[in-house]
C-alpha cells in the first residue's frame, strides 16, 4: 500500500531529533505492509477513523483510505491529541 505524508505531518517530521527520524521512517515503512501493521490502535471520540502508531514517546498519526495510508501527524506524546 502507498504511504501518504501530509504537508502538517512532513513538516513535524523535519523538526524531530535525528534518531527519531530513523525510528519514524520505519514504522513509515511498516505501514506500507497495511493490514499487517503490529502496534497500531484506534483513536476514539473526535479521532475515530485514525489509527495510531508508538515508537517510544513519539507518536504517527494516520488514517486508512481505500488505496493508501495518510499520515497525518508526527510528535511527541505530551500534547499529541490536544488541538
């Protein structure tokens, strides 16, 4: 499956320590493998329909669509799902 990065996700991407770079182009890598994706989690309330995927205190985003997968943020957990 294609993996998508939105232009907000790419952006907080850039701004991430070095060797959390790697650790996030790998889970990228993982999620082109969707369905068979270990460690990603429905988001309930208001992020019901996106997933996400840990890789220590960081966090990626995504939503599934028919024929890719969207990022749609990257960051650290403390303030992740606030607005």
């Amino acid at each position: 499956m294609r993996v998508v990065v939105t232009a907000l996700a790419n952006r907080q991407f850039d701004e991430l320590p070095t060797h959390v770079k790697d650790r996030v182009r790998r889970i990228f890598a993982r999620l082109a493998r969707w369905p068979d994706v270990s460690g990603a989690r429905p988001l309930r309330g208001p992020l019901v329909g996106q997933f996400r995927i840990r890789t220590g205190h960081y966090r990626v985003q995504f939503q599934v669509e028919v024929d890719r997968i969207v990022v749609t943020r990257v960051g650290h957990r403390d303030g992740f799902y606030d607005d």
